[in-house]
C-alpha cells in the first residue's frame, strides 16, 4: 500500500492508468482504532451515522474490526494542473 506524505499533491484517477480527474494536498496524516473515527469524520466520509460507515467499510474491506490500527489521511482538493 502507497504512503502519502503531508505537504505533497496527488492525482485523483478513477483506473490506475487513467487520466487525473483532479489532485488532492495531503494534509494531515495520522494513525488510529477503526473504532474511535468520530461523528465529524463519518460525514466527512460521505456517510450519515456509524452504522451507515460501517456497511460501506465490510462491503469494501471485507469486515470491521473496531480495534483495527487504520492510516487516516486529510487533504484539500487543489485546482488541476494544466
């Protein structure tokens, strides 16, 4: 698995060898318990309530475990590069 750095920009491809859609600036990066992601993270990830996240994050990563170590990445969306 890729490891972003804060302070540096990234394409944002929906295929691995697509066109960028857009970039992102990574900035924050910081470890913690699948468990304790807050109410504020869970909209922030497009998802209304616990139970909500959770049936997204089992149907993408095959279960929830609460006390799973997870990277957690912030970013802002920058203007494409020309």
């Amino acid at each position: 698995m890729a490891s972003y750095q804060v302070g540096q920009v990234y394409s944002i491809k929906d295929r691995w060898f697509g066109k960028a859609e857009g970039y992102i600036l990574i900035t924050r990066k910081f470890q913690q318990r699948l468990g304790d992601i807050s109410p504020e993270d869970i909209r922030k990830e497009g998802y209304r309530d616990l139970d909500e996240f959770k049936v997204a994050w089992i149907k993408i990563n095959g279960s929830w475990d609460s006390k799973r170590l997870v990277t957690v990445y912030e970013f802002k969306l920058k203007e494409r590069r020309k």
